[in-house]
C-alpha cells in the first residue's frame, strides 16, 4: 500500500533521521529501533555544534532549552529547536531542527522532523511527525488499544499488521491537527491534511484531506 509507505509521507531531506528512515517500507517499521539509531549517531555529532550531556543526550548549541524542562535519554535536539517550560521529555525521542516542544508536551519514542510544533500540553508517543506538522493544543496520540492487542493499520485496500503493541500516529508533512483532537493507535495522515478541533481519527486520512468527523473526510480544493 504505497499510500502508507515512508516515502510517500515524508520528505526526508527534512530530517537527521532521514537516512535511517530509508532502510524502512513503512514508517511505524522503525519505531522499535529509534532508540539504538540515537546512541549510533550521536557518537558522529559534530562537537562544535552539538554538546553532550552525560551519556546518551545530545543538544544542539543552538537550541533553546527551559531550566524547567525534563530530558532523558536517548535523545537528540537538532538546531534551533526550542523545548520549553515543563517539557517533559521521556526519551528514545529525535527533536529536528527549529521544532517547538512546548509547555507540559510530554514525549516517547518519537521522530519529530524539522518544524515541527507540539506546543501546548500534547503527548506524542511511539509516532513520527513530518516536516511542519503542528497538533494543536491539547491534541494526543493515543499509542496502546483499550483491549491492549497488537495494531493494526488500516490503508486504502487493506490492512497491515504492524506486530506492535504500542504505536501512535504517522502524520506526513505539514499536516494541522486541530485542538482537543485523539489520533488512535495506527493512525496515518497523508501530507498536507488537516484535521478538524475535537476528532477522533483512525485508519487512514489521505493526502491533501480535510478529516471533518469519522466518514466525512473531504479533499482540499
């Protein structure tokens, strides 16, 4: 299903996690390995740019990170990214380039690419976010199945088992989430949609989309 594969999605030029992305057919595939791509690459970061704090944190020199912010590793903040009050900042989590991380924003096991916004009290977990994604305030993906069975993404003319208990939303490039929203495990937007303040989106909400609510999905003009 080629409309649910990392290409399709993604702009990977837009990401220090771009090549690693490459190795994959479908986003979600990466998901258990973000932790171990972290250490490995951020051995190779440039010292002029980048510190390291401790053993598996590294932040850009030009990134902006609150006193009040809370980071475990393995973690990477790109340049210019901004983490801002009371982040809170679990680990296995890739920050790109000019990314908002915002206040009381909570994330796990996640690739957000550069420009990305999270930043009003969001919890992305076990997800990927394309270049300029933004999930208005209070928006979350939800990554575990109330009957806590592994999940199933569902495409355009079939499904795919992801072998995954845990995984949350794949959203493409630029894609708006509107405020009060849940993306429920599995989900995947296609670039440039847009999902309307208080949904709760599942499946597949394709390319250059308008998700209004659950069967009324409509194209952008």
């Amino acid at each position: 299903m080629q409309e649910l594969e990392v290409g399709a999605l993604y702009h990977l030029e837009e990401s220090i996690a771009g090549d690693f992305l490459k190795g994959f057919t479908y986003p979600w595939e990466a998901l258990p390995k973000i932790s171990e791509f972290i250490l490995e690459l951020g051995k190779t970061l440039d010292k002029e740019r980048f510190n390291q704090m401790g053993e598996d944190i590294w932040v850009a020199k030009s990134a902006t990170v609150a006193a009040s912010a809370y980071l475990h590793g393995p973690l990477i903040i790109d340049e210019e990214a901004e983490v801002r009050h009371c982040a809170f900042i679990r680990g296995n989590a890739i920050v790109g380039k000019g990314a908002v991380v915002g206040n009381s924003t909570e994330l796990k096991n996640v690739i957000l690419f550069n420009k990305v916004q999270v930043p009003h009290y969001n919890y992305v977990g076990d997800s990927i976010l394309g270049y300029k994604a933004h999930m208005g305030a209070g928006s979350i993906t939800s990554n575990v199945k109330s009957d806590k069975q592994l999940v199933v993404v569902r495409g355009l003319t079939g499904e795919l088992e992801t072998g995954l208990k845990k995984f949350g939303a794949m959203l493409g490039d630029e894609v708006e989430v509107g405020c009060g929203s849940v993306l429920n495990p599995g989900t995947v937007v296609g670039k440039n949609s847009n999902i309307y303040p208080l949904s709760s989106v599942r499946g597949y909400v394709g390319e250059g989309c308008i998700y209004k609510r659950a069967g009324e999905v409509a194209k952008k003009r």
